[in-house]
C-alpha cells in the first residue's frame, strides 16, 4: 500500500477537535496522516515504560503523556486508568477540552476508496457527528441527511429533525476486527468490501464498538467513555472499546442521543497475535454471555438527567448484577465512580443537563 501523502486539506472545526492516540512506539505512521492530522491539536497517552522516549515526526502540535504524568495529574484516581492496554487512551478523553474527539490506533493508515483516492476518515466522522442520527425509527436508506438521500415513504414527520448525533464509529479495510477464536479460524481473512452507507444503531439495539477509529462528542457523551480495567493486574483484556460501547449506548438511548457506524474506513495494517489475544480475551468470551443480557436490560431512572448520573447509576447496576459473577466486577464498577470523580474535577464545567447541549445541537444541524 502506498504511503505517500497527499497534499494539505481544509480541517474542519480544527480548534474544536483533539486527536488521541495510545502508543508503545514511534508515531512514524503519523507521516502518512499529515495532510488530515497536521493542523490538529494530538493528545498522545504512552502506554508501558515512562522511561521509553517516543518520537513524534515534527510539525505536529501535540502533548505527550506518560504513566507518570497520569500519576501526578490524577493522584490515587490514576487507579482507574489502565496500564499496559490501549484502554489508557481514555486518559486523553479526560483531560481534553474540546467538545469533539477522535481517536485511532498508530497500526491505522489512510485508506483508499473504490475510485483510489485517500480516504479522510476525520472529515467524514466530523460530517457524521454534525448531521442527526435517526435512533428511534430506521431509514431503510440509511443516513437521511446524506446528499441524495431523503427519509423514505412512511417515516414520521415527527421524527424527521432527528436527535443529536453523540458517536461516529467508523470501520477498516484489511485486518478485520476479529477475536481471537475467529483469528485462529481464519488466518487469513481480509475486509476487502467497502460499502458506501452510513446508519444509525437503533435505540435499544447494542453493538461491538472498535476504539481504532472512532470520534465522539465529548460535551454530549464524553463522560460515559471510559474503556474500564484492563491489561496489566487484570483478569481481562481487550474489552475495553466494547465496555465503553455498552455503557456508551445504554447512555445514550436513556439521553435521548444517536450513535452512527459505518464510513469512514481506515486502513488496519497489522493483525496481533490471536494466541496472546485468546489469554487476554480468555475471561471476556465467557463473561460477555452475561454482559450483554445484563445491558440489554439496564434501565436507568428518569432523575438520570446527566451522562454523570447516568453513569454512577449504571456503576451501581454494574456492582449489583455483574459483582456475584467475578469480584474484578465489583472492582470495575468502583473504578467507574472513580473515573466520574477525576472527570469532574477536571471537567467542573461540564456537568450540565445533556438536553440543553442536545437542544444546542440539534437547532444548528437540523436537516437543509
């Protein structure tokens, strides 16, 4: 595939954006996202050794944060922040204060359309995250705010200014997002079909969210994405972007917000090794059988006004149904108050009614 990179392009809402990126390494693959990344501000959390150096190619406006400044910013809080797992991205949610955030992951690249040309995934998100999403009755052709596209005979007028677009979930081309007994299975598959569609996720309806490529509303939704515990000292790994789409979508339906996936496409370069994914995933492929039911039932009390109280009241749900299942759970739900005390102490702002940004919102993005 090739690298060599397009010319600069317009950034759309790039005082209003941060970039997250978690790494181990050199951020060499930020060369081929220049044209698309170089007039954002990035975020960068480094997992691992804080000792380890991290080289970003120059021209970059970013901050780099490592272990040891999770540490000093957080105090004991920092507990709720993963080590050595690409959940410790949410860090970067936390002390952001833009309203949008994108996220990936340093094995993604540009992708390529059926025409060839480079795909700009963050301009796409940022197109999902502005239009509506259509949560409460479906579109059979898909996004009704697209250019060409319309709301279909027999939708309801009532519902046709739509709700607030809270999260675009975009996908990848080349290594699928497997786990690890479809990886063993299938060596040697690859996502070769590029499907020109974006569709909201109906309310009610719960999905495997990939944290590779993914954007978000931080005012409307920002404080619910907490990928959890995960890696180092825990019986679990890999489920973090999945626990944050859970919780995320449970959210986000009792709020009254959309969630979008489909475009953009991102190039996923690199497939890990299913036998090292099978032990972190071991615990997950087992307990997800209750998870999910468990979130398919949650339902959260009207006073919930707020994605902090929403999220406090979920903890509590978590605690009482998922605790008897293994004690990390009762662990997990404690991390969760913990990460809504750090976001608030951070984000003493940000803590009004979600109705009032989604009526914000949605009166500036309503449909032509």
């Amino acid at each position: 595939m090739s690298t060599k990179p397009a010319s600069k392009v317009v950034a759309p809402l790039k005082d209003e954006l941060d970039i997250v990126i978690p790494t181990i390494r050199n951020l060499d693959f930020l060369e081929m996202w220049r044209p698309f990344f170089e007039q954002y501000h990035l975020i960068i959390v480094q997992d691992g050794d804080p000792s380890k150096t991290i080289r970003v190619p120059e021209g970059f406006d970013y901050e780099l944060y490592n272990r040891n400044d999770i540490n000093r910013i957080l105090g004991p809080k920092a507990s709720c922040i993963s080590f050595k797992d690409s959940a410790c991205r949410c860090f970067g949610f936390l002390v952001s204060k833009k309203k949008y955030i994108f996220t990936i992951d340093d094995d993604c690249f540009v992708a390529k359309d059926p025409s060839g040309q480079d795909i700009n995934a963050l301009a796409q998100h940022i197109h999902n995250l502005l239009t509506p999403a259509t949560p409460f009755f479906f579109n059979t052709l898909y996004d009704p705010y697209r250019e060409g596209a319309d709301f279909v005979r027999g939708y309801p007028f009532s519902l046709r200014e739509g709700a607030p677009t809270a999260v675009s979930h975009g996908l990848w081309l080349n290594i699928p997002d497997y786990d690890a007994p479809t990886q063993l299975v299938k060596p040697r598959e690859r996502n070769t079909r590029y499907v020109d569609a974006v569709l909201t996720i109906p309310k009610g309806t719960l999905f495997p969210m990939c944290g590779m490529n993914l954007a978000f509303n931080r005012e409307l939704i920002g404080a619910a994405m907490y990928f959890g515990l995960m890696g180092d000292g825990q019986p679990i790994g890999r489920y973090d972007d999945m626990w944050a789409g859970w919780c995320t979508k449970v959210i986000t339906d009792h709020l009254g917000l959309g969630v979008k996936t489909g475009l953009p496409y991102i190039w996923h370069s690199k497939a890990s090794n299913p036998f090292v994914n099978l032990k972190k995933e071991y615990n997950g492929i087992y307990w997800q059988e209750e998870i999910i039911p468990f979130f398919q039932s949650a339902v959260l009390p009207k006073e919930c006004t707020t994605v902090q109280k929403s999220y406090i009241e979920l903890s509590k749900l978590v605690k009482e149904k998922l605790g008897p299942i293994d004690p990390y759970f009762q662990k997990l739900a404690d991390a969760m108050v913990t990460w809504i005390e750090a976001w608030d102490e951070l984000n003493s702002a940000a803590v009004a009614p979600v109705a009032d940004a989604a009526k914000k919102d949605a009166s500036s993005s309503s449909k032509k």
